[in-house]
C-alpha cells in the first residue's frame, strides 16, 4: 500500500459571505521528500491554503489531509508533524530571542536542543535582545529556528526569506535543500519565482483563489521569458536578433537594444551580440504576472 501523500487536497474550496471565493476547487498533491514551490500574487489564495491545510479555518467545500490525517476532523494530529513560518510572523515583544524560542520549545513539548543551537549560530540569531529591538530580518530568524527545530515531516513556509540579506536568503535555500534530501517536505509559499525557482522540485501557480498549473520548475523556467537590454558600443542589426527562435525585439534607441527572450534562447543571443562591440548587458527574469498572463493565453488557445 502507497503511504499518503505529505499534502493532498480534493476539491479544496473556501468562500466567505457566500460571495468571496479565497480557494475554489483545489486539487493538489505533494509528495513526500520533495520541495514544492506554491506560487501567486498577493490575495491570490496562498494564505487561504495555508489557513486550511494547519486547520485554522475550515473549507466550504472538499477536503485537505497530512500524511494521510483530515486536517479538520484530525487537525491536532496533523498539525502535530508541522513546522510552520507564517508571513505576518508575530512574536512577543517583550521577550528576547531565546525566550521567545524556550517558550515556542515548551508549547511543542519536543525540540531537538541541538538542533536548535545549530540553526541559532548558521542564522545569526540574536538571542539576549529583548524582540521590540530587532529588526524585520531578524525577526525572521526566529520564526525560521522555530518552524525547524523539532525536525518536522513536513514544513511549511510563508515568505520565509522575506526582510534578509542575500548571504542569509542563500543560508535558508541551503537549509531547504538539506532538509528535503533527508526525506522530509518542504512547502514554500512566496508571491517571488525567483524566490521558489534556487530550491523547488515542483511549482504550483495560483491566482485569483484557482491553480493555474502545476509544473516542474525546469520546465517552467524554459516558458518564461527574460527581459534582456544590451548596449552596445554603436548600434546594431536588430534583425540578427529578430531572427532567432522565440526571441522577439521589443525596442531599439541608438545602440541600446531591448528584447524578450525564452531561457533556451539566451545562447543564441549571445552569440549574436558577440559580433558586436558590447559596452554592457543586463537580462532579468520575466515577473510572475507575465508568467501568469502567459498561462492564461495557453488556455485562451485550448492548450
């Protein structure tokens, strides 16, 4: 017999007034051991999703279960093999770090202390300020030790690199990783591709309260397209570039040269421009709305 998935949900749907539809018809599954990236605008329904699956609120209609455990009829149970960073993280200001972390320990009742000290020192976590006194990022330290301290199954993440640096931001892609590769799950809720794109298995994009699809991220990332501006030392043939496969020129203005670009095509592009005297080129990843307005198009054409 198969074991149940880390995450799985049937026809999950929240509505509020019997009007706002949060969620409507949610139909996902995440397997154990793997990272999956849940991808949307803010409002979309990632908090929703979120709210439902820790059994915070209940749905309107289908259902949601934790390794096998109905998180409505079974919400203690299930919540017990969570670990959990929610995005409007609040702690008490009036306690310091390590008392917030010691009081968090006793509320769980189990805590891998050596764990917890690890993670501690690889953040930076300040532990004898008093938390009025720490700054977002900081903030954020705490509420990544306490959502992985226990060593749970499956940990579920809001915006979690959110207010730190980038050597940080890259420290917690690392933690991701390692802590996928010893079986357990990671969920990881971000309004930010590039955000979920470094350490996820799997993506799942949704907007407007509907999953839009559900895709690797390798294949994802060779749907989206790059902004990419070049400058050249004087300007150049646009149609060199007009030419290649999915790359589309967007403007020209002296040697300046704008155009959007697949990922597989950069090569190309490259070597085009390298016929030229390049003064400087920057490419930037395609923000989430184009991804998901290029989505909508494929369901516009049937696909």
């Amino acid at each position: 017999m198969l074991e149940p998935a880390a995450i799985d949900t049937v026809g999950l749907s929240k509505t509020y007034g019997g009007k706002v539809h949060a969620l409507v018809g949610l139909d996902l599954r995440v397997e154990r051991g793997e990272v999956f990236g849940y991808l949307g605008p803010n409002g979309a329904g990632k908090s929703t999703t979120i709210r439902l699956l820790l059994g915070l609120i209940h749905p309107t209609a289908g259902r949601a279960s934790v390794f096998g455990l109905d998180t409505r009829t079974n919400g203690v149970r299930a919540r017990g093999h969570l670990g959990y960073l929610p995005g409007d993280l609040r702690l008490s200001d009036r306690l310091t770090g390590r008392e917030q972390l010691e009081s968090l320990a006793s509320l769980r009742g189990s805590v891998d202390r050596a764990l917890r000290d690890e993670l501690c020192a690889r953040l930076g976590v300040v532990l004898e300020r008093p938390i009025r006194q720490l700054s977002r990022g900081n903030r954020q330290k705490i509420g990544l030790v306490q959502a992985f301290m226990h060593r749970p199954e499956l940990v579920v993440l809001d915006e979690p690199t959110a207010g730190l640096d980038p050597l940080l931001q890259n420290e917690v892609r690392a933690l991701l990783r390692e802590t996928a590769a010893e079986g357990r799950t990671i969920f990881l809720s971000s309004h930010s591709l590039d955000e979920v794109q470094h350490v996820a298995d799997r993506v799942g994009i949704i907007r407007a309260g509907r999953l839009v699809d559900v895709d690797a991220v390798e294949s994802l990332r060779e749907r989206a397209l790059r902004h990419v501006t070049i400058t050249f030392a004087e300007p150049a043939d646009p149609s060199q570039f007009a030419g290649l496969d999915g790359v589309r020129v967007v403007s020209t203005d002296g040697a300046v040269l704008r155009l959007s670009a697949p990922e597989p095509a950069m090569d190309g592009v490259v070597k085009a421009a390298a016929r030229y005297r390049i003064v400087d080129l920057v490419s930037q990843p395609a923000d989430l709305e184009e991804i998901f307005l290029e989505l909508y198009r494929e369901g516009d054409d049937g696909g």
